[in-house]
C-alpha cells in the first residue's frame, strides 16, 4: 500500500456532521491502491467496551486518489477512531500520530472528533439546495420606466460598451415576472442595485438607496414582496471588500487626508506619499475608482454590517451574494454571519471565490460559494471540448469530496454570469452542446442559475458583450431552448434525487467524449448520458453494481431500455444525450450515498 497518499484529518470536509448526531468520516487513498476499507471507533473514554467497525465505501475517485465514506453515530458524543485498511494479504492501520500493521493499545493516537456539538453543525439555508436561480444585470433587462433613464441612454439595440447605458431598472422587472414565473425559476439574483456611478454599480457610492436609474427603496419593497407571493426569493449583490471613489466617506479622506476621521477605513500603500502628501491607497485589482476597505477597522466593520441589516428589515431581502469575499479578513465574514443569521436565520450567503474556500466554509463565516471549479470543468467539457470524460469526472469528483456534503449541496452552479462569455458562445452556437452543459448543471449539486437570456439563446463574448440587452422579440428567441430550460427545471423540482442525494460517474474514460453519471435516492434512480462528439456512437453502461438490473425510460422519448446481463446499452447521436429513470414497480430503498 502507498502510506504516503493516505490522509484524513477531523473537521472541515474529512469528518463533518451532516444529520444530527452522525458524523461522515472520509479518507483518502492512493487510486486503485486499496481494496476495503474499515473504521474502528468508539469511545475514547471505555475504548475496549466500546469499539466497533464499520465497513467504509468508495465515495469517489479523481485521477490521483480514491475517497472513502461512512457514517457513524457517537454513543455518547465523543468519537476516537482509526481506519483499518486491507489490500491482498496486507493489512494497515491508520490513524492520527501512527501507521502500522498491528494496532496500537488502547485508543493512542486516534483520530478524534472530540464531541459532535449539535452547534457545530454547518447548516446552510435548506431552501437552497432546492432553488433554481436567475442572474438579472439590472441595466440590461428590461426598461419599464422611462422617466428614470440616465442621461444619454442607449437603444435597447445598441452595441454594448463598458460605458453606456440602456435604462433597465426595477419596473421592468416588475413587469417581467410573469415570464420568469413560466420559466420556473425560484430564485432572482441581481447584481448591485446600490447608487453608483457605472452601469454595473460595483463602485458604490451610496450602500443605502437604490441608484435612482433603477427606482427607489420603495419600488425594490414592492418587487420583493410580488416576489415572494409568487415563491420567488431575491439575493442582492453587496460589495464589501472596496467602495467607489464617490463613496461620501472616501470623497472626505481624499479632501482631508490624514485627518479624516474615515482615514483608517481604507488601506494604505506608503501611509502617506511624502512628496505630494495624497494617499497611496490599495485598491481592487489595480482600478483606482474602487478603493480597498480596511475591514479590520471596528468603526466600519459595524457600518458595514448594518448595510445589510438594513436591508434585511427594510426589504425582507433572502439573501446576499458577496463580492471579492476571499480578500476580506474572516473576523469580519463571523461578524457579519452571526448579525445577519440573528434576523433571517435562513438568509443565504454565498461568496465570490475561484479557489479552494474550506476555510470560509466551515459553519462560521459563509454558506457557499460560487461553484468556478466546476464551471471551469463544463467548459472545458462540453464547450471547449479541450478534456476527454476521465478528466472532466475526475476535476468534478475532486470538487465534491473538497467540502462538507451540506457546502456541496448549497454551492452556487453557473455556466455564465456577467463576468464570463455567454455559454452559447463558447460552444460556437451549438444549442444541442448548450444543452448538454444544461444537463449537467441541473442534474449535478447546488443551485443552478441561469443569466438572464441564455434560455432564450443569448450570445456575448467576454465583457462588456456578455451583457446585451436582454432580447424581448419573440420570433428572436429559441423557444425550444427556452422549454428545454423549462422542462429541466420541472424534472429537477419534481425529483428530489436530481438535487441531492448519491452521485456516481458510470462511464469516464481517457480519450473518450462519453461520460454516463447516475443519481438516486430512497425513491428515484436516474442515469444521465451525453456523447460530447460530432460523431454518433453507442454507450454500453455497466449497472452490475448499482443493483439496477431492469427497465429503464427516457424521460423525453418515453424510449424503454433493458438492462442485461448488467450492461444497459444505448445509442446516442452527435452531441446526443440521454436522461433515463429507472421504472419499477415498487420503490428500491437503498443508502441514499452508498449506492443501489
């Protein structure tokens, strides 16, 4: 056996709480390097009375490594325990201070889970995982009011620019609720609404009122309150980590320098440049209008912690996605999570990151974040076609073992938003491939959103052409991509175990364009297929170990497919894909993480 790849430490997302009173442990070993895998635990206080074993399963794999899972309930809170592992003849135990062939007396140098406080538990908001989200670029969408356009606004048929205008605002919306009501989404995230100066009002000026281009505080009252008869939640888009340069507090440090009483809430380069006696301030990325806060400052960090309380009673908003969130200090993010928790405990906040963000995801600070991993691997997949199926399940499998189970299943899924090129566009136009990466993202973990227009066939390079104006003109939109977004969103509120539960890659292999995934749980048993490929070609799927021998249907055809001998063959043409549900005649109950 390979002692160098094993790993597992307690916490984070290698030993969690996920239901109550049962903690999932997971290892890590090197690929197809062990056969079975056991966990003996107990209690660290009557250790010989009180050990037990239980068998793990092979959750997941990646390219490198293979990862293990069980669930195991503490007698009495505490949790001591080490992993045996058996390979052949060769036999291994495994824990916190040792690894040898023969285990160590009494419980030394065990693995600990010290005691499963129920307080512990990271518990992202439940409605999540069950939302379908809709990305709106307030400017873009829809103008229903013409008094409150800027000055020289734009035709809604211009060319987008990084400066224009087109007069979008919250009327429109209001307006347009009928149409995202027959999409099915559940969920509205806007990007910042706040008073700026840009027409992506990322530069805030004023964190209290609502630009006047888009409406007031009033009108966003009333759209939150149609929205939330109609079963529709709303995020808002709060920037915390910089401000605009017309920021008031800013404005006065610019103009008082050292003794502005708003001096130490931003951060400086050279404290103050000595020839010209102006500030030298940090600043997101390298934009000198959108100045760094300093969110180790106790004066701002309760200025800015009460903008969203704010808008929390003033609005009753359900939720804040959290711009630049991995560059803010986490004493703030505790500080902000246990405020706004206090009002809305369901109140979701999900975090702008591109890079692992365990230490933001551990029940203290955020719920999520947005999942760019996984978005990375679809475009690569499905769009690029730059990956062959093992490297597309292996990046994707690697993503899912790297949080709690809870994170996994709350993480924000996106193909596009208004910092990336349009999905359709980086599949050249193909709408069969668009809806393959569909497929995916709404059979797959978290909440998928979709930015406003790619369900009617928007394209748009990279930024400012990724956010044209929405297109109203029904003979402009592709109605049938439109019902595909439709029906997808039916199928995944209809079926729990499209939204959580086990997930397992069926077929993966190197140089192979084919990938064939399952989901199920105690009710419901899906197999999603896709052929990424200009070719037609069959797909021959292994079910032997899913205990799915039987009759399958395709969910949009009605097509019937047998099972064989283990083996469930299918056809699947250029760029085709298959979403087949098991059809029996009684529920198979079964672990809803082991498999069938």
């Amino acid at each position: 056996m390979n002692v160098e790849a094993l790993y597992h430490r307690h916490k984070q997302n290698w030993a969690f709480i996920y239901e109550q009173n049962v903690v999932y442990l997971r290892l890590r070993t090197m690929k197809n390097d062990v056969e079975s895998v056991q966990v003996c635990y107990g209690d660290k206080y009557n250790w010989y009375k009180t050990e037990q074993k239980a068998d793990m399963y092979k959750l997941l794999s990646d390219a490198l490594y293979d990862y293990w899972e069980v669930q195991v309930q503490p007698i009495f809170g505490r949790l001591s325990y080490r992993f045996l592992l058996h390979a052949g003849d060769q036999s291994l135990y495994y824990a916190e201070r040792w690894c040898k062939e023969y285990a160590a007396e009494y419980d030394f140098g065990n693995f600990e889970y010290p005691y499963a406080h129920e307080s512990d538990r990271i518990t992202p908001p439940a409605w999540v995982k069950d939302a379908v989200l809709y990305q709106i670029f307030p400017d873009r969408f829809a103008n229903g009011d013409h008094a409150n356009d800027p000055v020289q606004t734009e035709q809604w048929e211009a060319t987008s620019t990084k400066l224009n205008f087109f007069g979008g605002d919250l009327r429109g919306v209001l307006d347009r609720l009928d149409y995202l009501t027959r999409l099915g989404i559940t969920c509205i995230y806007f990007t910042p609404l706040f008073q700026a100066e840009t027409n992506h009002k990322y530069d805030t000026a004023d964190y209290y009122n609502i630009d006047r281009q888009f409406g007031d505080n009033e009108l966003l009252k009333k759209l939150v309150d149609e929205c939330h008869q109609r079963g529709i939640r709303v995020l808002l888009d709060i920037v915390f980590n910089h401000s605009g340069h017309a920021f008031p507090p800013f404005v006065d440090v610019m103009k008082n320098k050292r003794l502005s009483p708003y001096a130490d809430w931003f951060i400086w380069r050279d404290e103050w440049n000595k020839q010209s006696d102006a500030p030298a301030y940090e600043t997101f990325g390298y934009e000198a209008n959108l100045p760094k806060f300093n969110t180790s400052n106790s004066e701002l960090i309760e200025y800015l912690v009460n903008i969203a309380v704010f808008w929390l009673k003033t609005c009753d908003i359900d939720g804040f996605r959290l711009d630049v969130a991995n560059e803010i200090d986490h004493r703030f993010w505790r500080t902000f999570r246990d405020s706004v928790k206090a009002i809305k405990p369901d109140v979701y906040l999900v975090g702008e990151m591109m890079h692992d963000a365990m230490a933001w995801l551990q029940g203290d600070q955020l719920d999520a974040v947005m999942d760019y991993p996984v978005r990375y691997s679809a475009i690569q997949f499905f769009a690029a076609r730059r990956i062959d199926g093992k490297e597309f399940a292996d990046t994707v499998s690697a993503q899912m073992v790297a949080y709690p189970l809870q994170v996994v299943e709350a993480s924000f899924q996106l193909l596009g938003s208004h910092d990336t090129a349009r999905m359709l566009t980086l599949c050249q136009g193909n709408t069969e491939q668009l809806k393959q990466a569909v497929l995916f993202q709404f059979t797959y973990y978290g909440a998928p959103c979709i930015y406003y227009g790619d369900e009617i066939g928007m394209s748009g390079g990279d930024d400012p052409d990724n956010r044209r104006c929405m297109i109203w003109d029904e003979d402009r939109q592709d109605s049938q991509l439109f019902e595909f977004y439709q029906q997808m969103i039916v199928l995944r509120k209809q079926y729990s175990a499209l939204r959580y539960g086990g997930y397992r890659f069926l077929h993966a292999e190197a140089g192979d364009h084919k990938i064939a995934y399952e989901r199920w749980d105690d009710s419901e048993h899906f197999i999603v297929a896709m052929n990424v490929s200009e070719q037609a070609a069959a797909l021959p799927v292994s079910v032997k170990d899913t205990n799915a021998d039987g009759h399958w249907v395709d969910v949009w055809s009605g097509e019937v497919l047998i099972a064989k001998a283990g083996m469930l063959a299918m056809e699947l043409p250029a760029f085709g894909y298959r979403l087949l549900r098991r059809h029996t005649t009684h529920n198979t109950v079964h672990n809803s993480r082991k498999g069938a």
